[in-house]
C-alpha cells in the first residue's frame, strides 16, 4: 500500500476493519527508523481514519529493542519483533522435515517460512529467500505452496535491494506460480493472472516483469479492484 512520501510497508485490512502495519528494518539507526513509521502511520490515518497497529520487524543485524518514540505530548509505541532472537538454521530444518514427511503446515509454520530470511542464519540473506521459496515449492498443499511463495516473495522485496530482488524473480519463475504468471501471460487470460498476482500481495513492478504487462495498466487493474 502507498500513501506517498515514504517507502512501502506492508498493510493488511483486518476483518475488524482495522489496518495491520509490518515495517521492516534492515538496521537500528537510532529513532529514525520509529520516525518513518510513526509519519506512515499518521498519513495512513489521515487519509482512511482507521485504526492502525503497527508492527515493526527487525532483522537479525539488530541485536537490542529500541525505546519507544516519545516527542512531548506525542508518543509513539509500535509492537517490536527482533528476528535475531529466532534461530533460522534450527526453524529451516525443521520446516525442511514437516514438509517432507507430508504433515500439514499450522499458520504459524507458514509464517515462520516467509519470514525466516529474516533470522539468526548463517547463510546470507538472499540466498535464504531462495532457499525460503525453494521449500515451498515442495509444500504439497496448491494453496498453501502459492500462499507461502506469494508473501514469500511480497516481503523479501521490503527488505532486499533492486539486484537482489531480481535474482530472485529468477526463482521465482522456476516455481509452479512463476510458470503459471509466465504461461498466462502469453494467453488471452493474463489479465486474470494480473489479478491474482495483486490479490497475492506480489508487487506491481514485479507483476510487469514477469508478465510483460505495463505498470501503468496493473494499477489501472489494481484499482478497479479496489486493491490497496
């Protein structure tokens, strides 16, 4: 979701009508992080008037909690989640063996799989992205493999740069949704592959790459479909 002026979180509308805000940092910068949330946050209230939780999700590079932001009469307190407190290499492993013995993932499995590029790892973090949609790949439940390969990819594109999203739109393409956004593309329903893609949360810059579609007609798309 964009509200201008600011890097694109990740904004959920909630069945309570409420908005949920995961922010990620890559790094504690000091108060400037708490900042650039609080400000996203007032200008996604004033242009909707929902209520608005945020989260903010720090990478493992961040070792400590940052303090609430407090300016006089404002205060500004999101939920703090420190990935560096899980262990990916022990969470990877035993996602690795649940999958491969055929047992149903819960959501919290699911949850851990998309964010695990952003634990404690000692393999860097794009090459855990891959390895993250890798996995799902071999989730043998369709919707549940989409799902998990869907906000696999919508999340590490917060937290990776422009070249290492790229490489991994490469993995991607070699998953079954990859092959099914590529081959529809070349068909009559592509624009239905369009719409899929956003209901995924898949961003639009990625959609065009892969489809061949012009961003301006996505977003087109995106809003006839009300899609924030």
């Amino acid at each position: 979701m964009e509200v201008g002026g600011g890097a694109a979180d990740v904004v959920f509308l909630l069945m309570d009508d409420d908005y949920l805000h995961f922010a990620f940092e890559t790094g504690h910068s000091g108060k400037k992080a708490l900042v650039r949330c609080a400000s996203y946050d007032l200008r996604l209230f004033k242009r909707d008037g929902r209520t608005i939780h945020t989260v903010v999700i720090y990478t493992a590079d961040v070792k400590s909690k940052p303090e609430g932001l407090s300016i006089g009469s404002l205060a500004y307190t999101p939920d703090v989640i420190l990935m560096g407190e899980y262990d990916g290499n022990t969470i990877f492993a035993e996602l690795e063996a649940k999958i491969k013995a055929g047992q149903e993932l819960t959501d919290l499995d699911m949850l851990n799989l998309v964010l695990l590029p952003l634990m404690r790892h000692t393999m860097p973090r794009r090459e855990l992205a891959a390895k993250s949609i890798e996995l799902a790949q071999t989730i043998p439940d369709t919707t549940k493999r989409n799902a998990c390969i869907a906000a696999a990819f919508a999340f590490a594109s917060k937290y990776l740069n422009e070249d290492e999203t790229q490489k991994l739109l490469e993995v991607l393409r070699m998953t079954d949704l990859g092959t099914m956004l590529v081959l529809d593309a070349v068909k009559d329903e592509k624009m239905e592959t369009v719409k899929n893609a956003l209901h995924e949360g898949i961003p639009i810059r990625s959609i065009s790459r892969i489809t061949g579609i012009d961003e301006a007609t996505i977003r087109r798309i995106q809003a006839e479909l009300n899609i924030e």
